[in-house]
C-alpha cells in the first residue's frame, strides 16, 4: 500500500491585538486586503498581495 504525504499550509490564522484600543482581532496570514480594526479603524496589516504586512506590535499564530 502506498502512502501519499499531503503538504501542510504555509498560511495561517494570527491573532493581532489594536494598539489603539486593545482590541483582539483574528485575520488569515495571506489576507489578499488591508485589515482595520473593527472598534477604532485602525490600519493592523496591510497586504502586499500574497503575505500580510502586520503593523500591530502584538500578534499571536493560532495552532491548528
């Protein structure tokens, strides 16, 4: 019996904390937009078109 080996994402779900106003907020690590904080609107990462740019100070990569 043969085993096929399935590849394991590059992308992932990171946590990013508002340096604003505290606010948590969870975003995919391959976003294809900006991403504002949904209390304040604040600019938390900018996209470059394939990897998020985080711009907050505090983020966290969630496991799977």
């Amino acid at each position: 019996m043969a085993y096929r080996i399935i590849p394991e994402t590059k992308s992932r779900f990171l946590k990013i904390k508002c340096p604003g106003c505290g606010n948590d907020q969870i975003v995919f690590s391959k976003a294809s937009s900006g991403i504002k904080c949904l209390v304040c609107s604040k600019e938390l990462a900018s996209s470059t078109g394939g990897k998020l740019i985080v711009k907050a100070k505090e983020f966290k990569e969630l496991s799977s």
